[in-house]
C-alpha cells in the first residue's frame, strides 16, 4: 500500500456566543479541521483537530509513495525533514495530527481498533468533563450548575479552572468549595491553573483547597518551570498532573527526570502523534507514573486504553467543544467510562452531510 495524497477541510464556526476563558486564554470563536490521508488501495485516515494546514505541503511530499503501516519510518521521515530536529513547538504537533491520522489509516487496512493495535490494554476506560471556564456574568451558581450538568451527562469526574487574575486565591478557593459540595464525596474533583501561578502562589492555593481532596492539580506552574512545580510535587499531597504543553519523549525525560510531575498529561496530538505517545507512555511507566492524555475522548480514549498505566481521559465533547458533536458522533459515556468502539482505526462516525453543508 501507497500514500497518494493528503487533503485537509478547514472551516471557521464564527464567533462565539459566549467568549469564555481560563487562567491566561481567552477563547472567542471556533473552528473544525480535518485531514484525510488517501492510499493506492482506496484506505484512507482521518484525524480531526489543530489547524495545521500550513505544513501540509511539506509533510505530503515526504509522505506521498510510501507505506502507511511502517509508523516509525513514517514518523522519522516527518521529525528529519528540519535537518536539525527541534523537539519542541507547533510542527511536532502537526506531526501528531498526521500520525493519528496514519494510525487511522493502519486500523482501517488491518480491520483493528487503534486502542488495540497500540497496545489493547482494556476497552473501558475512565473519563473527566472538562469545563468550569471563566465566562462574563457565571457566578458559582452557574460553575455548580455546569458541574451538575456534567454528573447528569454520565461522568463521575469534572475538571474546573483556577488561577484568573480576575478571580483571585480566596474567591477560586471558594469556586472549589462549592463545586466539591454540590458533587459529593463520590464524584472526583480535578482543579486546572494552565500555568497561571509561581511555586509558592501555588502551594499556598493547593493547600487551601486541600481540605476538597483535589484529585490532581493541573500544571501549576508555567510549562518550562520544573523546578517550581518539582517544589510544588514535593510540598503537596495532592497529585500535580502536567505535559499538554510539553512535546516529544525528549521532553518528557526531562520532565520526568526533574520529578516536576505525578500524572503525566500528554496530549497525543501536541506531543507527537500515537507513535511519540507510546514512547512517553514506556517510559513514564518505568518510573510508575499514570498517563492521563490532555485532549478530546474520540483520540485520547485509545492512548488510555492501549497502555497499562493509562489513567483517565479528558472530554470536551459536553462542555466548551460541543460543535464538534455536528461533525463527529460524540463517544459512547457513561457511569464514568469510555467504552471504546470496535470499529477500525480511531473508529469516527463521521456525519459528512453536516460538513459538506458547511463547506457550501
Ligand atoms: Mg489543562
């Protein structure tokens, strides 16, 4: 089999309603993406997510005539073409976008689910809504009825940030309070800063809310700061999970080795695509520490499901991106699980009607 081509769809969804933010971005519009890679045989890979289009070029070239099962020399061809490779930044994630979608392509021509060509640990796996943004006029009355809202849905874990300038330490901590009261002592709490804080602001809010038994803290620290979020790691009994803004298993080894992470969060398409995740995941594993993929189910539902220290996987897909839901059938959640398709490849129920209506 022979790559032939790569196309990518690309569409704007307009402004949004309501602009929300966490700590340090705020988001006002959304988009869809997709690139399907095409073969001699008539296969072809999708993946969706990461506008990415402005390397397409280059990676068509280096992909077009060769064969999409053999990932390592696809992923080689990719990360060579600098000449001087650069493990970190925007074209490692480009290069995740593509491996997905090669990966997609592998379950497609051998008739196998991704989750178990990676691997095939277990076909259910854990999963947390992501949510609780900052938005104009939601007060903790709304932040607890999205909570709710999240429960209702079918999760047993929901994620809220922390950490806007505009909220401050004791109006977050409260923010924490209420939503671990209206969850219950059954449901887990995960509490995100996206970098907002230094080492000592962070330990002295992590110890605020300790007493709501957090389930991790999430990256505390800016992500080029190990050394203050080792501090944090060490002064902390809460677990602080980190890595969606971190890139390769070069990086990771030096996250790891800087012991700046008890659960590691990284996302298989900014780190490199499934072929670099399962090598941070090998190597996280050696130091026994949990793989908790930052990122959507449809993608990071596979990576918990192939490996033996996948821990839980984040969803959107109920909270701030259900417009993908328009494109993509969203997975099946329920009592706090995954259950992953049997479906080939990454196993996308594509409703193209929708998107060719969109394209006009
Ligand atoms: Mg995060």
């Amino acid at each position: 089999m022979k790559i032939t081509t790569i196309t990518a769809t690309e569409f704007s969804l307009g402004p949004l309603e309501r602009p929300y933010w966490n700590s340090i971005i705020r988001s006002t519009s959304k988009g869809f993406s997709r690139i399907e890679i095409h073969t001699d045989e008539g296969v072809t890979g999708t993946s969706f997510g990461g506008n990415r289009s402005h390397v397409l070029g280059r990676f068509k070239d280096l992909l077009v005539g060769q064969d999409p099962l053999n990932a390592e020399a696809c992923w080689d061809r990719l990360y060579a073409y600098n000449r001087k490779p650069v493990a970190k930044g925007e074209y490692i994630s480009a290069i995740g976008v593509v491996d997905i979608a090669l990966w997609d392509l592998r379950g497609k021509a051998l008739g196998q689910p991704c989750w178990k060509l990676l691997g095939g640990h277990r076909q259910r796996v854990p999963v947390y809504a992501a949510g609780g943004y900052y938005e104009e006029g939601k007060g903790i009355r709304e932040l607890v009825a999205e909570m709710e809202g999240f429960l209702a849905h079918g999760y047993q874990a929901v994620k809220m940030k922390v950490g806007w300038p505009g909220a401050g330490l004791k109006h977050d901590a409260e923010r924490v309070r209420a939503v671990r009261e209206a969850i219950g002592p059954d449901n887990d709490l995960l509490v995100d800063v996206n970098n907002a804080w230094d080492a000592n602001t962070a330990i002295k809010f992590g110890r605020m809310i300790e007493r709501y038994e957090p389930y991790w803290f999430e990256e505390p620290t800016p992500a080029d700061d190990y050394r203050g979020q080792a501090a944090i790691c060490a002064a902390l009994d809460t677990p602080v999970a980190s890595g969606e803004n971190e890139f390769t298993r070069w990086g990771f080894r030096d996250l790891i080795e800087a012991k700046a992470v008890d659960i590691v969060q990284a996302d298989p398409r900014t780190c490199g695509g499934f072929t670099e995740w399962l090598k941070i995941a090998a190597f996280a594993s050696a130091y026994h520490l949990p793989m908790a993929p930052h990122g959507g189910p449809h993608v990071g539902a596979h990576c918990v499901a192939a490996v033996s220290n996948g821990l839980i996987v984040e969803s959107y897909v109920h909270s701030v991106q259900t417009h993908v839901n328009e494109f993509v059938e969203p997975p099946d959640i329920r009592d706090g699980y995954v259950t992953l398709p049997d479906r080939p490849g990454l196993g996308l129920i594509w409703k193209e009607d929708a998107i060719q209506r969109r394209l006009g």
